[in-house]
C-alpha cells in the first residue's frame, strides 16, 4: 500500500490536495476479488471522509489546529482512477 499527498496552490487562498492511495490485496484472485467488491469502495469512503473533515479544520482559520480525533474525516480533491 502506498499512500500519497500532493498540493497545488492555486492563489493565495486556495491550495487542492490531491490523495492517492494504490494497493493490492494479496491472496492472488480471492485478492483481486476483495479489491473490487471491498477494498475500493472502503477505502474511496475513508479517504473522503478524512479529506472531509480536514478541509473542515484549514477553513475554519485555525493557524494550527489541534487533531486528535481517530474517527476523524478528511477532501479536499479526490481523483478516481477505475
């Protein structure tokens, strides 16, 4: 699994962050299998659930907010890539 964050600035307010995320279930076919009916749609809702509520936290003005919540969520861009 390999898990990724790039950012782009577009002006002096407005930054996209792009998550990418690329795994591969091992188990060979019954891995294959997991991906396509678990894996992918489980990790598309995490990733836009904490890109949710970090989005939340930089647009609130918080300088540096303070982040201890493990159900957090996070999005601010998510490209999906099928």
């Amino acid at each position: 699994m390999r898990h990724e964050h790039s950012f782009t600035q577009l002006d002096h307010q407005t930054t996209i962050m792009v998550d990418t995320l690329t795994f591969e279930a091992p188990l060979g076919v019954f891995g294959w299998i997991a991906e396509r009916i678990v894996l992918k749609r489980y990790m598309t809702a995490f990733l836009e659930s904490r890109n949710q509520k970090l989005k939340t936290i930089v647009e609130s003005g918080y300088e540096r907010p303070a982040y201890n919540d493990q159900r957090a969520n996070m999005n601010i861009e998510i490209h999906k890539n099928d």
